[in-house]
C-alpha cells in the first residue's frame, strides 16, 4: 500500500475550491425580486379573491388569495406594467412599474365594479305533454 503525501491530499480540495470560487464569481441574473400586493374593492375596501394579475409582455401572472393579497415571483429586474383583472370589475393597470434587483415592489389595485353585460329578458313558454 502506497501512503500518499500530503500534497496529494490537498490538490484535489484545493482544485474544487477553485471552481467553486469562480463559479460563484461569474454574474448571473437575480431573480430575488417580486411584486406583491392587494386588490381591493374602491368603494368598500374589501378584499378581493381570485383576481388575476398579469405581467404584461411576459407569461407571468398570479391570482389574488381570500385576503385580497398577490405575489409575482422570481420576476427580471426591469419595468414592467401590471394589469389586473376580475369579473364584475373594471381592469386596472400600473404602467413603469420598476423592478430593482433583489427588491421587492409593493403595490395596491383598487378596482371600481362595472356592468359585465345587459342582456333583454326573455320569456320561455313551454305545454306538458302527458304520455
């Protein structure tokens, strides 16, 4: 058995130290960044559930919870405009929404209620037939 030295000990620790070392030096996007919030009611204040939050020009999109409360995660340092929607109210966006990198951005919607649609009644008459 060959005992080997200290230097063959270390070598390949101090190898890997290495690569780690300008690994960890190269830059790379941060993606730390979000944009959270709530949606409220204008006119109650209540929160809203389940409205949709939109990044507009990207896929990214989020859903409001119970409490009203919303968050976009690992969004790309830049400006952004934010769009959200929910039926029964009017859509509302934030255009030059800045995004810093390793931020977080805090917004709050507050959305007026509108009329989805006006629809004439109509009458339905129907005869039973006995078989």
């Amino acid at each position: 058995m060959q005992c080997k030295s200290r230097f063959d000990l270390v070598v390949p620790h101090l190898i890997i130290y290495l690569i780690i070392t300008a690994a960890s030096l190269v830059p790379r996007p941060s993606y730390a960044q979000r944009i959270e919030g709530r949606v409220i009611d204008a006119e109650t204040k209540a929160p809203l559930a389940f409205a949709n939050i939109v990044l507009v020009g990207s896929s990214k999109g989020a859903m409001s919870l119970e409490d009203g409360r919303f968050a976009l995660r690992r969004v790309p340092a830049g400006t952004y405009t934010v769009k959200v929607l929910m039926m029964g109210y009017k859509a509302v966006q934030q255009r030059n929404v800045v995004v810093q990198p390793d931020a977080v951005v805090n917004l709050v919607f507050e959305l007026h209620t509108t009329i989805v649609a006006v629809t004439q009644p109509i009458d339905v008459f129907a005869e039973r037939v006995d078989a």
